[in-house]
C-alpha cells in the first residue's frame, strides 16, 4: 500500500519543515504550503489523508483550508497557539492540537487520525 498523503499548512518555515522531516520519518509523503493560496492550489491537485494547518496565515484563515479539506474527504486538524480564537462549532469539526507542542505529541495525533503512513 503507498504512504499516507500529508498537507502541512504552515507559514513559520522552522515549524513545517520539522513537522515534515517528523512525519517523512514515519513514512508519510508529506507537501508543504506557507499560505492559503497555495494550499488551495494543492487540495485542486493532489489529495490528502490529512490537512493540517495553522490559523493565522499571510494571506487568510487556516479554518478555511481544513473546512474545504474536509469537504474533499480528507481528516483535518489545526495546529495553533490561536485555537482559543475557534469557535466551539469550527473546533468540533478538526481535531485541533495548541502550539507549542513536541513533535512526538503531533505524531501521535497523525497516527489517531488517520493510522500509520503503511496501514
């Protein structure tokens, strides 16, 4: 079975480029975007497993990408240290997870959610 597809929405470059180096390490095939636009670029041509995004991008709302996300199937969580700013509906429908946080504790939530990158 091929690797589980990750989109990793995050505009701090340091931050995704560990999540992705984490998550490549367990096996995902992971796709990086820093903005909304090009995250909407890549759920128009690829499709993912999972959507992750952070809340507050240059360009717009996270919320807005793992809303459309989900609507094309995918698992969704956003990572933040703004998730306090959701609203309890917006936070019912993403798994969401507060920054700062340990690589292992995101892991962790990626296997919850959609299993191992081999399974």
């Amino acid at each position: 079975m091929a690797a589980k597809r990750i989109l990793l929405v995050e505009d701090e470059e340091e931050i995704a480029d560990i999540l992705a180096l984490v998550l490549r390490g367990e096996g995902y095939v992971v796709d990086t975007a820093a903005t909304v636009a090009q995250a909407r670029r890549q759920l128009r041509s690829l499709r993912y497993a999972l959507v992750n995004s952070d809340l507050r991008l240059p360009d717009g709302d996270g919320l807005e990408i793992v809303d459309r996300a989900a609507e094309l199937g995918a698992r969704t969580s956003i990572v933040s240290g703004y998730v306090l700013q959701l609203s309890p509906e917006a936070a019912d429908r993403h798994e969401v997870l507060m920054k700062p946080m340990r690589p292992s504790e995101f892991v962790s939530a990626v296997h919850r959610l959609i299993g191992p990158a081999d399974e």
